[in-house]
C-alpha cells in the first residue's frame, strides 16, 4: 500500500510517498513561499521522480491542524480535489500527533508547540510505552506561560513555537525543557503519510466531503464576522 503525505500545516511542508518498504521519497521546504505555488508541483515532482503515477498510490493523509488557516486550507482542498478526481481514500492525521511521530520511542515526553500568533501556542503533550505513542494533553490553543505550568518533567520541544517562543520556555522550565537535533525539530510530511498508511491498513477511511482543519480557535475572518465588521 503506498500512501501519499500532505503537510501544509506551517511553513515547513511538503510531501512525502511511503509504502510497505518504508519512504520512498519526501520533499520538504522550510521557504517563504504560499503552498498554493508549490503544493501541486511538489506532488507532481515526487510522483515523476518515483516513477510513477498516481493509479499507482492506494491512498492519501493530509494533515488537518492546528496550524496555518491558509495552510490547512490549501491542503485540504488539493487533497479533496485529487481525492474526487481519482476516488482514492482519504485520511485525515492531526498535526501536533504527525509531529511527536518524528522523535520514535524518545524515553521523555514530547511536546509539539506551534507558533498561534496573538501571544498564543498550539501545542499537546504525547510519550511513547510499549512501542506506542500516547497522548497526555489534547491539542490546545494557550498562551506560552499556561503551557509552561503543565510541563513538571524533562519535555522534548519541537515546532516553530521555538523560534517565537523558545527563551521563554528556557526561562520558565530551565532543564526540564530539551531540545532535538535541528533536523528533527520541524514537520515532516513522511510522518503525515505513515500514521495514514496505518489508518488506511486498519480499515479507516474519512468522507472527503466532511474532511475539515483543527482551527482549535476561530479564524480572523471569522471572529470579524462574529463583529459585524
């Protein structure tokens, strides 16, 4: 079964095609460039690099948030597209769990933290036992400090709430916060398409049409209608 990998949840994204043999390729960018302009290029790129087409995929996940508005967006309805072009199962993987899956069987607990804007985080709290990845704390959106007052052990950090946020968490945990390599501190769309892979071997499927971003808040557009404004 190979699956296709949609990330577009921040501004690290990409793609990624992963099969019973494990990843057989992945593209990722960390750029100032709207997904719009490389989302389908990329799927394209990586198809042809591959050798193949898309009759030759089984499915597709898409990560579905927190994360970007417009991002989500993007992804979502180019999933949905191609999802109603070809009739290919779609399945949905929240953000912040694809994250944690970077750092396998990591012996302290993980902690994906996304940059929210309006001196807010998107964040949950994941640890690995016998072999799994657990979730402690639902996926929230909170200020830095409201997530600083739930960390009472060793917490590996990962996401580009470091970037915004990092000496602060430094200044509040102090040797309770841990940071990975560089390399690993960031989305990768492989972890998108093996946590689908997985849904799709149990049997899951999501309606496309019901398919739907983890805002976790209300977008700006949103809350100016809620003003009349």
């Amino acid at each position: 079964m190979l699956v296709l990998g949609v990330e577009t949840s921040t501004m690290q994204g990409g793609v990624a095609l992963v099969g019973e043999g494990g990843l057989v390729s992945e593209y990722t960018l960390n750029v100032e460039a709207t997904h719009s302009e490389r989302l389908l290029p990329a799927i394209e790129r990586i198809l042809r690099d591959a050798g193949l087409g898309l009759e030759a995929l089984a499915g597709i996940a898409v990560s579905i948030g927190p994360g970007s508005f417009t991002g989500l967006r993007i992804g979502l309805s180019t999933v949905k597209g191609l999802a109603y072009a070809t009739g290919l199962p779609v399945v949905g993987v929240p953000t912040l769990e694809a994250m944690a899956w970077t750092l396998p069987f990591a012996g302290r607990q993980v902690c994906p933290v996304l940059d929210a804007r309006k001196q807010e985080v998107y964040a949950a709290l994941f640890r690995y036992r016998n072999g799994t990845l657990q979730r402690i704390m639902e996926d929230a959106a909170l200020s830095p400090e409201a997530l600083c007052s739930k960390i009472h052990r060793p917490t590996l950090f990962l996401g580009d709430g470091l970037g915004a946020y990092g000496d602060l968490f430094r200044r509040l945990l102090g040797d309770r916060m841990l940071v990975p390599p560089m390399a690993s501190r960031g989305s990768r769309p492989a972890c998108v398409a093996e946590l689908g892979r997985q849904r799709l071997l149990r049997g899951e499927r999501d309606p496309a049409d019901s398919l739907v971003p983890r805002y976790l808040r209300p977008s700006e557009a949103e809350l100016r209608r809620a003003r009349g404004t």
